[in-house]
C-alpha cells in the first residue's frame, strides 16, 4: 500500500483546458486556491497552497471556463509577422515590405525588407532587434551622460515580466541594461520613459523614494508611461506570436 502516493499535478504543469492554457502553480503563501490571467503569456494561472490541492486548483478552474473565455477574449489578439505589415518603431510607421532575394531594414525609405515568405517574420524580428538595440543604446548613452556615469553596455532581450533591468558595475565590468526589444513598438515616449528609469538605477539600486526624485528630475512624470505599459504591455507581447 501507498502511503503517500504523490500529488497528480505539479508546480509549472501546463494543461489544455477548453482551448485555453491552464498552468499550474504552487506558492506555499497562497491561503486558499485562485485563478488570474496572465495577460503576458495568454494563460490562465491557478495557484494552490500546495502541490496535493492542485486537483482542486484544476477542478476550480474547469468551473470558472466561461469566466476563463471571457477574460482571454479580452486580450489584444496576436499579431503575426507579415509581408505587408504597418508597425510603428520608437514612433515612426515603417511598412515590411518582402522583396525576393534580399533583406534590409531602409529606414530613409521606411521600409523593412525580407528575403522569401518563409524567412520573412524571422528575417524581420531580426532587423527590429538590431534597430531597438541601436537605438536604445544612443538614448542610454544619453541618460549615462547627464547622470555623469559611465555607459554601460546595452543589449535587447525578451521577457515577459519586466521592460528593463539594470546590473550595477563590479570592478573590471561595466553597469549593464537590459530591454525588452519589444519597446521599440511603444510610443518614443515609454521607451524614453523606461531608458530614464533604467539609467537612473546606475545611481540608485533601488526603488526609494531618491530613485523616483531622480527619475522625475531627468525626465519628468513617469505616471502616465507606467499606466501605458500596465494598459497596452498585453499588445506589444501579442506582436509576431
Ligand atoms: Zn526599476
């Protein structure tokens, strides 16, 4: 006889559940089983207690399908990559624009160009990465300048729950920054918003009141930015998925 038979469902396990993604989540300080929608990954979470009571995490959630539906139809809808496209970059409208053979961003002509259809969204992706690490590398070279800090070194990435990060210098290596590429599709304004944030944490490794001064003598308000990215992030994630 089993006596501890183990749990049916564990931490990270992700389900179909009528159409929608289900994943599963164990935190020991949830005091009762709860479903939210992650609006980044377009999943539904339910988070148990414990990994035994995610059975009844599950079970909660296949009640709630409609509750689910209606939650996930509210979300931006995905927006592939293709031939044809209009896509605003830092604020400027460019057209994809396939072209057999060759492949180019042509910002004089605002146009990006890609090889063959097959190619195209990744050949695309590409060419928007190197203008978002581009540009915000001139913004925070910028930013390190008025804060009399050195630069430190810019790179693009993709995660789902944050914009920007930012590593102090150790002795021998610079400040590094990181952002998402994703904020080359926001207003110039947000990016602005999230480059200032970032280089101001060159000078204040935290979120102190200090820090919010600091951000608000070098750029300004950064109220309606953060409200931009809570209300809108949903939509530059549902672009070239
Ligand atoms: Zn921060």
């Amino acid at each position: 006889m089993k006596l501890f038979a183990p749990p049916a469902y564990a931490h990270g396990d992700r389900l179909e559940t009528a159409g929608h993604v289900l994943r599963l989540s164990v935190n020991a300080r949830a005091r009762r089983i709860s479903l939210r929608v992650d609006r980044t990954r377009r999943e539904v979470i339910a988070t148990a207690p414990t990994a035994r009571r995610l059975g009844e995490a599950v079970a909660f959630a296949r009640e709630r399908i409609g509750w689910i539906s209606e939650q996930l139809a509210d979300l931006p809808a995905p927006r592939a990559i293709a031939p044809g496209m209009t896509i605003d970059l830092f604020g400027e409208t460019f057209s994809l624009v396939g072209r057999p053979g060759r492949a180019r961003l042509d910002l004089e002509a605002r146009t990006l160009g890609a090889a063959d259809d097959a190619a195209f969204a990744d050949r695309a992706l590409r060419l928007i990465k190197a203008e978002a690490k581009r540009r915000f590398t001139l913004m925070t070279q910028d930013y390190a300048a008025t804060l009399q800090r050195p630069a430190p070194s810019v790179s693009v990435v993709d995660p789902r729950g944050r914009w920007g990060s930012c590593s102090p210098a150790r002795p021998g290596r610079p400040a590094s920054i990181r952002y998402s590429w994703r904020l080359a599709l926001a207003p110039l304004a947000v990016a602005d918003y999230v480059v200032a944030h970032e280089c101001a944490h060159l000078v204040e490794a935290n979120h102190s009141p200090r820090f919010w001064a600091l951000v608000d003598r070098i750029f300004g308000d950064p109220a309606p930015h953060r409200e931009w990215l809570r209300a809108h992030g949903a939509g530059l994630h549902a672009f070239g998925r």
